[in-house]
C-alpha cells in the first residue's frame, strides 16, 4: 500500500516521500480502514520542518522518530482485530486519531477503535475528513472553554483557516457579532462567509486599536500574552487553540497569575479529540453550519500541499482524496 512518510526534517517539498508497504494486520483492538479522504494539520508542518525546535524533543532531535504524517480520516472498515467489537466490516468512519496514533496520509491505517467514529451517510467523505480536528477545536473552545453567550462580540484569530470557518458558524448561532483577523488574501472569503468586520493582520494588530471584545479565539497566539488583555471587555475571555511554544508557555503561566487581579481570563485548550464530533454533523446533516474544503487534492500532492498549509494561503480546510 502507498503511505506517505518524512524521514528527515527540510522543506516538505524535498522530504515528504510516497513509500510502498505492506498492508498491515490489525491488533487486538484495531481495526483496519481503507482510507477515503485525510486532510492537512498544524502537526505535519511542524513534524516535517522540525520547526519550532522545542518539537524535537517529541518529534526527535535529529530526524523524526517515526515521520508518520496525518491525524484526520475518513475511510471504510476493512478488517477487525481479535478483540474490536465497535465496528463491522463495511462501516463508514471518520475522527482524528491523534490520541492513538498518526499516519492518515495513507491508503490504510490501524488504529485502535476508539480513535474513529460513525460517519454519517450524509456527509461526503471529504467533509468527513475535514472536520474531526478543527470543528472540535473550535466547538471545545468556543463552548466548554469561552462559555459563549447569545449576542457576543467575538474576534477569531486566524478565521480563514478550518477552525475559524467553523468557529464563526458557530457563533453565529449564538448571534454573535464576529470579527475575523487573517491575511488580506482571504478577506474577502472570510466576510462572504459571513464576518461582520475583517482585519488584515499583516496591516493592523487587534490587541492595539482600542476594540474590546468578550471572547478571543486565537489560532495563532503570536503575541504577548499580556497584550491580549487589552483586547477584553470585563469579564472577557480568550482562549488559545496552538501556537508558537515560547507563547503558549507564557499564557500558561499569565493565565494563573491574572485572576489575582483581573475579571479577564486567558485559557489554553488541551483538545479531547473527536469530544463534540457527533454534535458537529447533526449541524452539517441539518444544514445549519457547513464545512468549507480546499480541495480535495491527490495524496500525491502531499509535500507540496504542506508547504502551502505553511505558507497559509488555504482558505477553509485542506483535503486530499485517496483513490485506489
């Protein structure tokens, strides 16, 4: 079987390969899927540049321990493990399997049962595979963590990428007024998604122009931890989904320190994957948010489609199509 693979750290272009295997038997409590569809996370940037280098420490210091890309899937059950009693074969699944493992940009995967669920009938195979791990960001950060409210102002930080497209649906749900800061490339997509206000990030920085909003969703995190309280209405929330280390250990640290002498709240989410999934089709399946596809492209087109994930010019989410 094709399975796509990084063995040194460069520019994905160069070390992304497409390697040849054999197929693999499931383990006890695996089951075996043909993957349909995978799409592209902030993990294979990272894991292919070994950039921020304090990801060496997990990825490996020189070169990746196991260089196995993708966390998404969609696909079909086509074996069980001895002990695998969730699914038959057959059934159509979907999830983000990065709790049990990685190497979605392939033709099959094992994975242990629990990494998968049911994917609705309803749902194209791409859709499937592009929403496990951004609408759960977005709907664990939004809702568990920001404890959205009806009629909110909320600024998303990054909103032309897969969690902001499914963060600003779901605020609007909620009737929210929504802001979005992204590149000037995708403004225009952004406010026919439905922003109600744009920003360009590389011209303007939010926390500095005197707006106050009651919940920040940040894809970025690159700024001062700090800095973000400027941008808070009292008893404001911001909630940081991934970023640079170095940032995200500062708010670790400011988001203890600042209840001693504020009403605003600085979080980090810790994602519990595919928590919410379920909730997010029944939104799909019923019309009322959809997902937004860069795509889909050939597994082929890996490297190169790392490399524009990088270089953050998609609009929505980047999916390949796997054909066999």
């Amino acid at each position: 079987m094709k399975t796509i693979t990084c063995k040194s750290y460069g520019p994905p272009e160069k070390v992304v390969k497409i390697t040849e295997i054999a197929l693999p038997s499931p383990k006890d409590n695996e089951v075996l899927i043909k993957i349909h569809a995978t799409s592209v996370n902030d993990y294979d940037w990272s894991l292919v540049r070994g950039k921020p280098y304090l990801y060496r420490l997990l990825f490996g210091l020189f070169k990746p321990k196991h260089g196995l890309l993708g966390m998404e899937l969609s696909g079909t059950v086509a074996a069980l493990g001895a002990k695998a009693t969730k699914f038959k074969v057959g059934d159509m699944v979907m999830g983000d399997t990065s709790n049990f493992g990685f190497g979605t940009f392939a033709e099959y995967i094992n994975i242990d049962e629990k990494g998968v669920i049911r994917k609705p009938e309803a749902l194209s195979f791409e859709e499937a595979a592009a929403i496990p791990h951004a609408s759960c960001l977005a709907l664990q950060a939004l809702k568990d963590i920001g404890h959205i409210k009806k009629g909110q102002k909320i600024l998303i930080n990054g909103g032309g990428g897969g969690v902001g497209t499914i963060g600003l649906q779901l605020a609007k749900l909620h009737n929210c007024e929504v802001t979005g800061v992204d590149s000037q490339e995708k403004l225009p997509m952004m406010t026919s998604l439905g922003f109600d206000q744009v920003i360009d990030y590389k011209k303007t920085n939010f926390t500095r122009i005197g707006k106050r909003y009651d919940l920040i969703l940040d894809c970025k995190s690159n700024k001062a931890s700090l800095s973000y309280l400027k941008a808070l209405n009292r008893k404001g929330r911001y909630v940081s989904i991934g970023g640079r280390p170095f940032n995200l250990i500062g708010l670790l640290l400011w988001g203890k320190l600042v209840p001693l002498f504020s009403t605003k709240r600085l979080k980090i989410l810790a994602l519990k994957s595919n928590i919410g999934l379920d909730y997010i089709c029944d939104l799909i399946v019923q019309q009322k948010i959809r997902c937004h596809i860069d795509g889909p492209y050939p597994l082929e087109d890996a490297g190169r489609l790392i490399q524009y994930f990088g270089e953050g010019k998609h609009k929505g989410k980047i999916v390949m199509s796997i054909k066999t």
